[in-house]
C-alpha cells in the first residue's frame, strides 16, 4: 500500500492515520491483509485532498 498525505512542514502524524487503515485492511481480511506499505508527504494534492491511497490484491 501508498499512503500519500498532503501535510504541512511541521505535521509529523502520517504513520497514526496509516496505522489505522492497515490495522483495518488485518480486521477485515485477517493473515490476508498482512502487507507493506510505503508513507509519502507532499505539500499538495489533486482537488485538495488530504490522504491518498493505493493498493494492490492479488486474488487466488
């Protein structure tokens, strides 16, 4: 997973928000949603969204 967050200079609190959405893709999809991610800040974002999010699943 990619988390980008669109955060000012002195905002350190990316990792609280991440952690949140990973400990929820391991509730719904338990051993399963076990991943990797990665934690970007810019200074904007398109439309001015403030978090991004990318993943990809592979499905058997």
């Amino acid at each position: 997973m990619i988390f980008i967050f669109q955060s000012g200079q002195d905002w350190d609190d990316s990792p609280i928000v991440a952690n949140g959405a990973s400990d929820l893709f391991v509730k719904v999809l338990e051993d399963k949603g076990k991943h990797s991610r990665a934690i970007f800040g810019v200074h904007k974002l398109p439309r001015n969204f403030s978090v991004g999010l990318t993943a990809t699943f592979t499905l058997k």
